[in-house]
C-alpha cells in the first residue's frame, strides 16, 4: 500500500483486496491525507487476528506518532507493527525481495516527501521446451542455461543460449509520485518507466497557488512525464476545486497523449 | 457530533451539515470506532480557516493522545480545540446553554465509556395576543407573565396566569448509548425520552458474544427502551456479522414496537 489516508480500509476492502497479502505500506510525507488511516486500518488488522508482521516504511517521526496510539487502541497486539525509517534527501533502497525493488524519489514539498519507484527485478530467460526433448538436456543444467549459459552435448557440440532460450518478459516500473513541485530530478530517476502516477493538484489556472503550496499541475505533470519518456501517465491527488477533473486530463494530454486521470476504486495496469 | 469514527468528516459532508455549526464533540469511550475521525476531521476544519473554538468532551486520556498529533499535523492552528475530560463513574453535567443540557450516562464496556443525555430546558409559557390587546398588557409585564405571573389591572383586577398564556412545548429529550452492557441504571437515567438510541451489536445468537465483550443485544435494547418507557428506539451499532439486520429490528420489535434501525446519511426525529 502506499499511502494511507482516512479510509483507506475502507477503500481497500472496496476494490475486494486482501488484507492478509498486505505486508509493506509505504508512507510518501506526514500530511494526514497520507496517513491518518493507518491507526484503523492496524486496528482492523488487529481484529481480524493478524499475526504476520506489518511493515511500514515512512519518514522518521511517524514511529513517534504512532505508537503511542497503537499502545492506547491495541494494546493485545495479535502481530507486530515494524517502521522502517527512510531518509528522504537522496535515493535509498527501502526494499528487495526475489521479484521487486523499492527505491525512495526525494520530492519537494512543505514537508520531508518521497516517491516510491518500483521495479521488476530481470527474470531468468525462458528455457524452449522442444531444446531440451531435442539436445536431451539434463535438469541439473537447465538453471544455469536459464541465467544464460550455452549447452555442452555429450559429444562435444556447443549449442548457443540464444537457441535454447527466449528472453524473460522485460521487467516492468511504477513510480509513484505525491506531493511534490514538478522537479527534473524526478523526471531523471523515473526515466521510461511504464506507469508513472504523479500528483495534479491544479490545473493552469492554480499554477501560482502549486507553485506556492509545493504542488504540480496537470500540465506540468504532463511535461514531466514526456521528459522522462514514460510509456503511462497517471495524474491524481486533485484539489477538491474542481468538480469536473476532464480539465485536468486535457490540460495533461495536450502534452503527453498517454495520460490517465487516478480514480477511486479503480485498477491501472502497469504494463 | 456524538462521537467521531474513522470517515466521520465524510458522513458529515453527505448529510450536508455545515462544518461551521459544529462547536461541541462528545466523545463516549476511546475505541478506535468512536474517536479515529478526530485528527481529520479537525484537521479539515483547520484548511477550512476555522476561528471558532472546538471543544471535545471525552474520557480524559484523549487529550494526551490526540494532541502531540495536532501539535505535528496541524502546527499552524486558526482555532483552539478545548478538551473537556469527564468522569465516568457517575452522570454529570458537562454542557449547557440557555437551551440546553447534555449530561453523561455511566456505561459499563471493556473501557470506561459514558453515553450522553441532551435535555431542552422548560421554555416560558407563550403569552396569548388577543389577552395583551385585551388588557392593554405593558410590555415590561410581559416576561414575567410568560415565567407565570398573574397580571394586575390598573383597577386593581387579578387576571390568573392560566388565561393569559399557553404552556411552551414540552421539552425534548435524547439519550445517546453506546457502547455498554445493558444496565437498569440507564433505564433509569432515561426514563420517558423522545428517542434512546442504543447499541445493539448483536441479535439474540451473539447474546454470549454480547455479554464476553460489553455489548448488548437488539431483544435487551429493546426491553431496556420498555422498561425505561421511552417514546422510540434506535438501534445502531451493528455487528457486521449481520448482513441483514433485520433479524435484529424483528428481535426488537417483538419487544419494544417503536423500535428503527439506525442507517448511515439518515435523519430521525426526537420528536
């Protein structure tokens, strides 16, 4: 999860997700949109009789703020709440596991804030199955043609990885990125990633009033998602000053087409 | 506000209520359910550019709890929020105005919780028109006529209070219960209200379940509302095991027939 604003729960159970495969929540900066959902939803959790751990990576302070809440409102703690502090002046990785890295997005805004860039780890190729039935390749050397390796027939033939395999899909990339100043730094680490979300708090006629509360217009969204060559733009975080939010998406789509508006309970493909 | 769940401020803003006539808080225990709306909703006021003063009447460990979040969250306040603590033993009068009393009604739950009493005060009598004109009533007389004077002639005549004005409308009264264990001690706190609204989180197959966790079922709602002779029962509360609830508005019926279910966005008269 990344961000956790008031009912978010209820947001989540919404879209019909599972509690049980939420394990890291990801908090951009300490402004109660982004996190004053989090003493319910770890209640709830609490309630349902979770014992996984929960982690939650966040600027410091949260951790102080926090606790003293979950000890008042959940004292019988059926898991553990564990926060990952991240510092949120340079790129860190925050978190790896098998399949995925998480990396912090310094941001600007009133507040220390980070984006969260996710990225696929490469996959091993795909091994052919008629190679193997044909070169009677044994299991043992089926992992290490996988990662790349050529194949030595009993009698002698080499057989090039490039025949045996085809490549892994390639790796896919969310950056997620609220609140902020439109900055090029961003534009630089999240270059050609396949979805961007960027906040849009404003439409042209707010530019003065995003410049002055740290926040991005659509257009200016728009413009850093055509420099940084993203396949996908999704904008969201709107002011509650627009009733219609079509002006946003055709302020952002004059200058990048592939432009989506973020809508609640709602699913956008990252490929 | 009688308590302030999580999403609170969002209900609010569906019932179309206006954030400006919200003043007073009342708080009945500190389970997540009754207070997590707090630092959004107070938060919300304050983007707003609220003047006025909030005061929060509430068991007094929220103030420790909730402020050092307002000190972070909301650092540059446009208005003071004023915690009033109660004590939860014995009822008490925690608010009045020239209309107006709300006193606590001790509960018992797994927490110290109280419920809250609003009464009107006894209004004056309305004077009658055609008896001012009549007797050429001067206006200074007025006010003490309508406390329950009798009025003098000029000539000496004694004109008894009951000719010269109609008794005010009998005073309201709503009782506010949740969430306890059913108690005589409340029957007899709210003894012929308009309206008692009182938890009724489970249907006669959760009376075990009711009484493990200081909860009430819809049938004891139902007979304490009887024995307290009330005018009209609300129940709320609801467990969600109940995906009809009702099973429950049938199980209260059967005992107290002025019985409704309280629903979300939903008005009821204490009339």
């Amino acid at each position: 999860m990344i961000d956790c604003g008031e009912s978010a729960q209820l947001q989540f159970r919404k879209c019909k997700l599972k509690f049980s495969r939420l394990n890291h929540i990801f908090i951009s900066h300490l402004h109660g949109d982004h996190c004053f959902g989090l003493p319910g939803l770890i209640s709830s959790l609490n309630l349902l009789g979770r014992t996984a751990e929960l982690h939650i990576h966040a600027p410091h302070e949260l951790e102080g703020l926090l606790t003293p809440w979950l000890n008042f409102f959940c004292h019988q703690m059926t898991f553990e709440v564990i926060f990952h502090p991240f510092d949120t002046k340079q790129p860190q990785l925050i978190y790896e596991d098998r399949s995925l890295t998480v990396t912090t997005i310094p941001l600007k805004h009133r507040m220390p804030s980070c984006g969260f860039l996710f990225a696929e780890k490469q996959r091993p190729a795909h091994i052919i199955r008629e190679m193997i039935d044909r070169y009677n390749i044994p299991l043992y050397e089926i992992n290490r043609i996988k990662n790349g390796a050529d194949y030595q027939t009993p009698d002698g033939e080499c057989i090039p990885n490039a025949q045996l395999t085809i490549p892994a899909n390639p790796i896919r990339r969310y950056a997620y990125c609220s609140d902020t100043l439109p900055l090029a730094s961003v534009a630089e680490q999240v270059k050609g990633v396949n979805l961007l979300f960027h906040e849009a708090t404003f439409a042209d006629d707010g530019e003065g009033r995003a410049r002055e509360t740290y926040h991005t217009t659509a257009r200016q969204a728009a413009k850093l998602a055509k420099d940084a060559g993203v396949k996908k733009l999704l904008i969201g975080h709107f002011s509650a000053r627009y009733d219609d939010e079509q002006v946003l998406l055709t302020e952002a789509k004059s200058i990048f087409e592939h432009t989506q508006l973020a809508r609640e309970i709602n699913f956008y493909s990252v490929d």
